[in-house]
C-alpha cells in the first residue's frame, strides 16, 4: 500500500470548525445541550455524589435515606434521561438476610436495663405456669412495670393495659346508712375541691394540756443485721373523743372565742378529701352561730386505711378475697393497732424525765382507769379563715395531739413529735400495689420505698402530715413495720425508722394547705347559710364527689341503730 502524505490526511478533514459526531439541533438551546424534562418534575440536585453512600445500610440505613429523600427527585426524572447509562449490580444493591435471633445480655438496674423476677405459677406474658407475679425494675431510661396475677398490667407511671377495661367496677359501700328522710342539700364534685385556697396564717396556741414521755433515739439507728426489733403490745389509756363531748372545747365555746370547732383528725379528713377513695363521714352541728365538726362512734375516720390509693387497692371479701387477713377491713384495724402500740413503744417512759404541760389530761380519771396513761399532749389552737369582705371575724379551734418530744442535738430546746407508723403486710399478695420488699431495699433504696408509699397511701400520708402541721410539730416520725411472717397479722417487727419536716414532706406529696383551707371555708359557709340542725357529710363510696344532707335532729344519739355504718372496709367480719 502506497505511504498517505500528512497533506492528504489534512484534506480530508471536515471544512467546518469542530470535528467529532454530529450534533442534532433538536438537543441545543443557544448551543448549550440540555435533557428534556416535564413540567411536573421538581427540581433536585444537578450531580449528588453521596448517593451511593446513603444508600448503604449506615447509620439509619437505607430506610433513613429514603424517608428523608422521597420527596426529593433528580434533575429531569420525569422523562427518560438522554445520559441514562446501564450500571452494573454492585455490592451496594446486594443484602444479607439472617434469621438468627441475636441474643444481648441486658444489665440489671443499670441505665435501660431491666431485670425480670418469674414468680411461680400461671400468670403473666412469656411465663409457662401457674400464678405468678412478673415484676420488671428498670434503671434511667428503662421501663418500670409490673404484671399482676390477672394478667392486667401495673406499676409506676400505670396506664391503661390489657383487659382493664373487662374490670369489674369495685362497687363500695357508704360509710353510713343514707336514709329516706334525709334530705340532700349540696353535691360537690372533686374537681370543684381542687380549684379553692384560702392563705391562712400559722395559728396560735391557746391552751395545752398532758405530757410527754422523750422519743428514745435507738430507733432511729439503722438495725444489727440479722436482728430485728419486735413490735410489743403497750396497754396505755389514749382517748380520741369527738368535737362536741370535748369538755375544753364546751368551755372555749361558752367564751366565744371561735365559730368553728373541731379535731386535727376530722379537719384532717375534710382538707384531704379530694385525695380520698374510701367512703367516710363527717357530722356537721350548727348550734346558734356555732359550728361543730363532729364524728360518730365507731367510725371509720378513726380507722388507719392501707393502700387506699393504690390502682388495684385489697379486695373486699365480697368482690372474691378469699385472705380474711388482707382484706381492708383486716388491713385497716392491723394498721390502726400498729400505729397505737408504736407510738408507746418508742418512747422512754419515765417519770422523772418528761415534759409536763400547764394543765392535766382533761380525759384521764385515774379512778376509773386500769392502764397508765399515754404519752400525749392536747394543744388547742386557733386559725382566722376570714376574708376580706367578711364583717366578723371567723376563727377555727381545733384540737391537735403531739405524741412525743427530743431534744435538739445543737439547741439542747426540746422539739415536739408526732409518731405514726407505716405497716407492710406482704409484697406479693393482691393489693400490695407493687410495694418493694421492705426487708431488702428499706436500708439501700429507702426513697423508693417511701415514693411507693406516697403513691399507695397519699390520702393517709396527706391526713398525717397536715395534723403534724396543725399541731406546728417540728419533726414527723414515720415507723416502717412489717409482719414477722406474711400469712400472720398478730406479730410485728420494727425494720426502721424515719424522721421528715412535716411542711418539706408536704412539698414532696404535692399537699397545699391552702387548698384544704379552701376546702373547709366553703362547706362551713353552706353550714353558715343554713338553719340550725344536724347535717351529714358523705363521702360517695364510688364516686370522687361529697353529698351534703340536712338530718333528724337524734340521728346517730345513743341507741340509735340505723346510722351505725354497714361494711364497707372497716367493719367487715373477718
């Protein structure tokens, strides 16, 4: 083949400017090429190199990139793309499938770890068996519940779970007979209750009458391990005597010195009404411009009540209960002997070392009585619940109880004490309300113990912290009592005791005073706008409301039968 000169090759290049393929005009805008598109395309990104890395299973995965990016299309999608080039498969587009179950060790009681505690039993969720009690303790960030024997779910921060709604409603009865001739004048919802205040000052004594023995500081030692301190039985002469059979207060009233009378445990009832469930009464005497708050004999406002508040309070006998001891009615009279006997037993009684009043107990008659009598002191002190607009002045006395006195350990002055105990019956039974074991975590997670039972017993907690208030106590004790064995309810031991503030431990249960002020200045002004005459204030046993009724002038005298109270948890026959 004959050599082709360079000049040849020249010749035989294109005339035009450009060489290359041909270029078709139908592709060029002002000589700039450029790819169809539909109107309905939105504009996206003209290159995205982090494609393929968002496509890969990172963190968020392929999931987190197309929820973040559906919405967002590329540059000329609508229509088939000019530059569309075939790719080959690519590791990217490929996945592993594993059926395998991966199986991660949790920590107990660590940030969101759990443990779980299988009780014996059928029961709960993933447990094969018979009755049992799944409980799950989490740490920060894990979840706290438990599962109750009926399968229903529970615990802290309790919602709505499964078959709480195929619950039988617990269908509770009146503290009192409501008879026909009683006439209803008001009903007042809880939420109505909720809304009062009434700023009042700190009261002022006025006369004080007992003594008291010193609180003996041992108890508040924490115990020698593997020992425990029984609960003894101390036979001592306390009295708790109604309003209007108080010979003091007959006396203050004779002297005009108050419209409103009344005992820290009555007025205790009415400014924790709201939190109340139980079923409770209040007699309301008018007599001139006087006003009694009175109670009736035998009735359940002397009564301790357990785990009232509880979301699955004890069972009554009649709803299945078939533990005669861990009924409410049993509960209740348990804890109110508790609270007695601890009172006693944790003071030193001597006669020589105690703190004596001006005046004598006005109730003790030594000729009369057997036993000794109790460390107690009656303080009679005065509130002004007036208002503003008010043209008289409206005082309230009420009768306070102190239990003990201790010395300051810096001060050497002597501070006054109300005692009372909380009692624990058995963690595992119904109607325990997810309770720890006190035994075990009394010692190292007390605040959760004592948050339990703010939850558990808010109503008795509230009554026992505003009489401690209203008697200006400077410390509460709180006794933490427990059986000697689960299935017995006649001996006791003392696990520890713990002393609060009594106006810090109402901050931390959320309890406003002012609201219970509120409470009672609004039931005393229906009393005050009324005729002179006995009236009942009842609790409804299933609804979060009060009812007002104007009553018989001899209801509830002595030998009257038909206001005694039918069973509604204190009364019950074991």
């Amino acid at each position: 083949m004959a050599p082709v000169s360079l000049a040849d090759l020249v010749s035989t290049l294109p005339t035009n400017e450009s060489w290359g393929p041909g270029t078709a005009t139908e592709t060029m805008v002002d000589g700039v090429p450029y790819a169809p598109y539909s109107k309905g395309d939105k504009l996206g990104r003209m290159a995205d190199w982090t494609s393929e890395g968002k496509d890969r299973d990172g963190r968020g995965g392929r999931q987190q990139y197309n929820r973040n990016y559906r919405d967002q299309q590329v540059y000329g999608a609508g229509t088939s793309s000019l530059f569309a080039v075939q790719l080959a498969e690519d590791e990217s587009s490929f996945s592993v499938v594993d059926n395998t179950r991966a199986s991660t060790k949790t920590r107990g009681f660590g940030r969101g770890g759990g443990t779980v505690f299988r009780g014996r039993g059928r029961g709960g969720r993933d447990q094969r068996g018979g009755r049992g009690t799944f409980q799950r303790v989490g740490g920060r960030g894990g979840q706290q519940n438990y599962y109750d024997n009926r399968g229903g779910r529970g615990g802290r921060g309790r919602r709505f779970g499964w078959k709480d709604y195929d619950k039988p409603q617990r269908n509770r009865d009146s503290s009192v007979n409501i008879k026909p001739d009683w006439q209803m004048l008001e009903e007042i919802d809880f939420n109505r209750l909720a809304k009062l205040n009434l700023e009042t000052s700190a009261g002022e004594d006025i006369e004080s009458y007992g003594f008291l023995y010193y609180y003996d500081r041992s108890y508040d030692k924490p115990p020698v391990k593997n020992t425990e301190r029984k609960l003894n039985v101390v036979d001592r002469a306390a009295y708790n005597v109604t309003t209007s059979s108080d010979p003091i207060i007959q006396e203050l009233a004779e002297k005009d010195e108050a419209t409103i009378f009344a005992t820290d445990n009555i007025l205790s009832m009415l400014m924790c009404a709201p939190r109340s469930v139980y079923s409770w009464d209040i007699v309301i005497v008018r007599q001139g411009n006087k006003i009694y708050l009175d109670k009736r004999d035998g009735s359940s406002l002397d009564m301790v009540t357990v785990n009232e508040n509880a979301a699955d309070a004890p069972l009554e006998a009649s709803e299945g209960n078939k533990d005669t001891i861990n009924n409410p009615g049993a509960l209740a009279l348990e804890a109110t002997f508790i609270t007695h006997n601890f009172a006693n037993q944790v003071v030193m009684e001597s006669e020589t070392s105690k703190l004596e009043m001006t005046h004598e107990n006005p109730f003790y008659n030594p000729a009369e009585e057997t036993e000794p009598l109790a460390s107690k002191v009656y303080k009679y002190r005065r509130f002004d619940l007036s208002l503003e607009k008010d043209e008289d002045p409206l005082h309230l006395i009420v009768r306070t109880e102190l239990d003990a006195v201790v010395k300051n350990n810096i001060s050497g002055e002597d501070q006054f004490l109300t005692v009372k105990a909380l009692n624990e019956f058995d963690h595992k039974a119904q109607g325990s309300g997810g309770a720890l074991d006190w035994r075990t975590k009394l010692t190292s997670q007390r605040g959760a113990v004592v948050a339990t039972e703010m939850k558990n017993n808010s109503c008795k907690l509230a009554r026992w912290t505003a009489q401690s208030i209203l008697a200006k106590a400077d410390v509460m004790k709180l006794g933490f009592i427990s059986r000697a064995t689960p299935k017995s309810n006649d001996r006791h031991v003392v696990l520890g005791v713990v002393g609060y503030d009594p106006r810090k431990f109402a901050d931390q249960m959320n309890l406003n005073l002012a609201n219970g002020w509120g409470i009672v200045r609004t039931i005393v002004d229906m009393c005050l706008k009324m005729a002179e005459g006995k009236y009942v204030l009842v609790k409804d046993p299933n609804k979060p409301l009060l009812r007002l009724y104007e009553v018989p002038a001899g209801t509830f005298e002595e030998g009257e039968e038909d206001g005694e109270p039918i069973a509604e948890g204190v009364e019950d026959e074991e």
